[in-house]
C-alpha cells in the first residue's frame, strides 16, 4: 500500500469518525439565542456597574457635604502659611523643656 492510498484510507476513515454535522431547522434559532444570552449577561453586569459607580459618587459626594457642614471654621484661625509664618514652630514645643534641663553630674566622670 502506498503512502497515497494510506493517507486516502486515513482521510475515509476520519470522515466515517466524525460526520460534518448538517444544520438543521433551529441552527440560526439555537445560535442566535446563544448571543442573546451572553449579550444579556453582558447587559445586566453593564447595569450593575453603573448603578455601583453612581451610588459610590453619591456617597462621596454626601461625605463631603457632610464634612463640610461640620467643620468648624473657629478650630484653625490661622491657615497653613499663617501657621508656618509664625516666630516659633510647633515642633519646638515637645523639645523645649528637655532642651533646658541640666544634666546630672555623676562623680566618675570629672
């Protein structure tokens, strides 16, 4: 048998395997109702990641409001320029005691 004839037998035999399959009355039916539904799960995931952006916009937006509403304009009378423009910085003050404290002498070393 030649290489031909065995390829031949092999194609034959693989067609006898596995038919090709032939459409039927609901093939564009089944197909179109295959994309309807994926279109529909694309649809309804779309709807809830709108409704999902547009209550966390809200909600940011209401925290603001809120933030707002409550703060009080007389806890910080002076703003950050006004603050740093200032003679002595903040920072100074958690320093300032220990800055002045006399060290003790201890006998050993003098």
């Amino acid at each position: 048998m030649s290489e031909e004839e065995r390829l031949a037998e092999l194609f034959r035999s693989y067609r006898e395997a596995c038919p090709d399959p032939e459409p039927g009355a609901a093939f564009m039916p089944g197909l179109w109702a295959k994309i309807e539904g994926r279109r529909r799960s694309l649809l309804t995931l779309r709807r809830w990641t709108g409704a999902f952006v547009a209550a966390a916009m809200a909600l940011s937006l209401l925290t603001i409001v809120q933030t707002l509403r409550q703060a009080d304009p007389g806890l910080h009378p002076f703003s950050y320029v006004e603050t740093l423009g200032t003679d002595e910085p903040f920072e100074t003050f958690a320093y300032g005691d220990v800055a002045y404290l006399e060290v003790p002498e201890s006998p050993g070393l003098r």
